[in-house]
C-alpha cells in the first residue's frame, strides 16, 4: 500500500533573504478525508446521473487522485532564474 507524503518542504532564496518553511500534511489529510467521505454520496449520485453518458468513470476517479497523491514521495522541484541568484526548492516527503 502507497502512504502519502507526510511534509512537504518549502525553500525561497535570493540576493538578500533565505528563508524556508513545512507544511505538515499529515495534519491536513484528515480534513481531506472527512470532506471527501461526507462529499461520497453526491459523487455516486452524479455518477449514476452520467452513467448512460458513459462519464461515470470520471466522476469516480478519487482512488486514482489518492494513488498520484501518494506517488509525490520524493518529489523534489527546483526553481532557479538564471541571470539572479534566485531560487525556489519543494521537496515532498
């Protein structure tokens, strides 16, 4: 089973100031996680309106969301202007 990322790490650099900061997101999931069971019965409400659309599929696509939510572990993305010594790093663990 895929866990979901637990921090995600925040880093601003340039000339002058160098400061950083977490976002703790093991205390933001259970909020997601309430939202997204008391949202559960209107999502299959709208899936069997769409249903003979075909776009049932799509409506019920939240398992899939949580399984590329979980696979940011690791993620690392670095920001840097070329002509300045200016830099963004957000690092996902």
């Amino acid at each position: 089973m895929n866990r979901p990322p637990l921090i995600m790490r925040i880093r601003v650099r340039n000339n002058n100031t160098k400061f950083g900061f977490w976002i703790p997101l093991f205390l933001i999931f259970p909020i997601v996680a309430v939202l997204v069971i008391a949202l559960a019965p209107l999502a299959l409400l709208a899936a069997l309106i769409v249903l003979p659309l075909g776009y049932a599929r799509t409506v019920l696509c939240a398992p899939a969301l949580f399984s590329v939510f979980c696979a940011m572990r690791g993620l690392e993305v670095d920001i840097v202007k070329g002509d300045r010594d200016e830099s963004v790093l957000v690092m996902v663990k």
